[in-house]
C-alpha cells in the first residue's frame, strides 16, 4: 500500500498518545483527519484547537461522510481499541484498508534514519531527551514520541531537511516489531505486558526479536547487563552506576539538578548541567547522549541540550516547586518506575515527608506485581491507594486495589477516585507525588488548585 494514496485518515483511539502523533503527522502534510476516542482530554482538546475533528461516540452514524469512502481513506487503530468497537467491526465489513498504529509508523520510517527506543519503562523520557538534542543539533530530526515534550509542546516533532527519525518502540502487542531501525537501544527488560507475552522469557524473546531487526550493520545501544545477543551490530552498553561504554563520574546535585561527567569511548566531557530533575533521569540521559554521540552530535551541541531539555508531561513533573510545598506528578505505573521515581524523589528532599497517591493501572499487572507495587510504595512516608484504572481490561475476580493495600507497612488509606479531594482538604503535605497510567492525571489541576488556595491563606 502507499499512504499517498489516501486522501482521509480516520483513527480508532486518536487520543491516545502515539496516535496522536501519528494524527499529527497526516495533519502536517495536508491530509484530511477525523477520529473517535473515548472521552475528552487535554490532548484532544489540542488536537481540536489544530483543526483535527475528533467524535466522542462509537456509534458509526457519527463517522463524516467523507469518511465512508474506502478509496479514498486510511482506518488506523490502536490495539487497545476492543475487537467489538462498532466503527472498527464497520471498517471491517466495509473493507476499509485497516492498518494497526504501529504499521503506520514502520512505513513512515522505513526509508530514513530510524533510531527505536525501547524498553519496559523510561522509553518516552530517552526518546524526548535524545529528540531535543538531536533538534537543536545541525543532524535535526523527525520524532513520534510517547509523550508531550515539554521544549516543543507535542509528541511530533517534524524536519524537512533531516534524514533522522526518532521513535519510541513499544513492546505492547509486539508493536515495535513492525520497526527496522538504523540504531536501536534498549533501556530494559523487566517482565511487564504478561497478559500479552505470558511470562519475562516470552517478553525478552521479543526484545531480541526487535534486535534482529536492526538494518545490517547497525547499532545497538543497552543498558549494562541486558543480555541481547547482536552478531550482525556494533554493540554499546551505558550505565548510572559501574564502568560501561557511556557511564558518568563526580555526580553531584547543584541546586536541584545533577551535575556529571560523561564518559565515552572518544573520551570525556565534564561538567555535564542536565537541567531535569530525579537520579533515574541521569540514567537516561547517559542513554540518549550514547544515541547522540554515536550519530554526530558534537560535544558542545549535546551540552546546550541537556542544559536547556524541560521535561515530559507526566514524567517527574513538578506542579507545585516553592519550600512550604512539593507536588510532583509522574506517570510511573510498573514496580520498578515506581521504585525508581520514590527514590529519585527521596534523595532531593531526603529530609521531608513523602506522600504518595498510586492509581493502580490495569487488573492483569495488578494482579501479577501486587507485591512488587507494595514493595516499591512502602519506600512512601504515607500512602493513599485509589481504585484500579481497568483501559482496556474487564474485572478479574479478586484483584482490587486492596491486594496491594494488605502488604503496605507505612500509613495508607484506600480512597475512591471522587473521594479524594476532600480527603486532601483535611491534610497537610510538604512532598506529595500523585502516580500512575490512569486518568489520575486529570486530579493534577484540582489537586494543584486546592493546595495553592491553601498555600496563599
């Protein structure tokens, strides 16, 4: 198929954040853009204000006109979009040309310089990261993100004269598998997905599989100890902690922020400013820094860039940053983000009470890392645990919040999601995290609201 051929793109799940890139995108080069997605946000509110229509309601009638000719238009889906959803079954029976998200960007990219970013978590900071330096080098670049950046203000960024397509690869459904990038590094492998791969040996053999699909003679990038064999690449590893290919040396917090020097195979560069907050990010940015250097960003270049990268919406996000109070919202939701994130936030303010608000996300990764989760928010002050956010997920019988909740050792509270504002209104915080993949992020604003109206009494 040629996507040129396609005068109208419709999208099954078009507020989803790699959809919406993708919706972006075929906005940017003039094609005609209509979705569905299942409730309002923020993101569909700016896709709206970008002249992108946008249903709200499954039913097919509300599929435009224009919509309903298969020659002239394109169905993108997203895997989380159930196999009953009416305007899917329609585009079926229609013989629509239907394609999953994830082959849309493999055609998209196939013919560039494709650099997949992958891994079980930290995935869409390294991409942000590795995309803001390539931008504001002389390489450019083209980039599908998995979050907003918060330099650019969306998940696309778009460059006519680069060859460079950064992508973040994600293992879900095994959609990274429809990439053949020039470089990919991988930045985990920790069991996540079960209800899709069964069980951590199914999930690192699709990782390898993602592996052998790098354009021969290629590049591979991992974190130090992931055991991914490359016969056909050359192969760097990065580290926070330990000698590797990249690693840092003399990390120290000045004013907030991490202060390190890079070490790398040409050498060293001191005195590295990176300009995001949380020990896990200097992780990351040793790893996109590797992706940069390998590909021609000079020294100097990489240095403006992590001195001036402002973050990711819903990762390590400070709402609230003064020194009566502390409000950080991040989108960690796998055991060992939230391990990763608490500790970031621990070390910043290791002298302050730390309150965390956990959305669980999805039954099946409920169920099978409950006692991961309650080991990772026992590193909390307090804990108020909300409801499960099911996505795509019917119940599972037995599995609640409360699987958690039973091994928690600090002081914790289960809380309906609608219950928790006046919960708050009756407590006093000096760190507050809220944390999660649901819809938890649409409390930031009220939270936020209610603790600045108490701040300035």
């Amino acid at each position: 198929m040629r996507i040129e051929d396609y005068k109208n793109i419709y999208f099954i799940g078009i507020g989803g954040i790699g959809m919406s890139a993708i919706a972006r995108y075929f906005n940017s080069i003039g094609k005609n853009v209509f979705g569905y997605d299942r409730m309002a946000t923020q993101l569909t509110a700016e896709l709206s204000e970008e002249g992108i229509g946008i249903t709200f309601q499954e039913d097919v009638n509300n599929i435009p006109t224009m919509y309903q000719s298969k020659e002239d238009t394109l169905v993108v889906y997203t895997p989380a979009i159930p196999v009953n959803h009416p305007q899917l079954i329609y585009f079926q029976e229609q013989q629509f040309t239907i394609k999953k998200r994830s082959q849309v960007l493999g055609l998209l990219s196939d013919n560039l310089n494709g650099i997949g970013i992958a891994g079980t978590h930290g995935k869409t900071t390294v991409s942000t990261i590795t995309s803001h330096i390539f931008k504001t080098s002389a390489l450019g670049c083209n980039a599908f993100l998995g979050g907003i950046s918060r330099n650019y203000q969306s998940n696309l960024l778009l460059s006519k004269d680069s060859d460079w397509m950064i992508l973040e690869a994600d293992e879900f459904d095994r959609s990274f598998l429809q990439l053949h990038p020039y470089l990919a590094l991988i930045t985990s492998m920790d069991a996540d997905h079960l209800d899709i791969y069964g069980d951590k040996y199914e999930l690192e053999k699709s990782f390898q599989q993602f592996v052998n699909q790098v354009k021969e003679g290629g590049i591979l990038v991992h974190k130090k100890g992931l055991v991914l064999d490359h016969d056909q690449l050359t192969a760097y590893t990065y580290s926070l902690e330990g000698k590797a290919d990249f690693y840092v040396e003399n990390i120290k917090l000045v004013e907030g922020f991490y202060q390190f020097d890079l070490v790398y195979p040409d050498g060293v560069i001191k005195e590295l400013l990176f300009s995001y907050p949380g020990k896990i990010n200097v992780e990351n940015a040793i790893a996109a820094s590797a992706v940069a250097l390998l590909c021609g960003v000079e020294e100097a270049e990489l240095r403006k860039a992590l001195s001036t990268f402002k973050g990711v919406r819903r990762r390590f996000d400070y709402h609230i940053r003064n020194e009566k109070m502390v409000f950080i919202d991040d989108y960690a939701h796998h055991p060992k983000e939230l391990w990763e994130s608490i500790s970031s936030v621990r070390e910043l303010y290791p002298e302050k009470k730390i309150t965390g608000i956990f959305q669980p996300h999805l039954y099946t990764r409920t169920r099978d890392f409950a006692d991961g989760f309650a080991a990772s928010l026992n590193l909390l002050d307090e804990v108020i645990l909300l409801d499960i956010y099911p996505a795509r997920e019917l119940p599972i019988e037995g599995v609640t919040s409360g699987i958690i909740f039973k091994n928690l050792q600090v002081p914790s509270k289960l809380c309906k999601k609608e219950e928790l504002l006046e919960l708050l209104r009756e407590k006093d915080f000096e760190v507050l995290l809220t944390l999660g993949a649901g819809d938890i992020d649409k409390l930031v604003e009220p939270i936020k609201n209610l603790i600045s109206e108490r701040l300035e009494c």
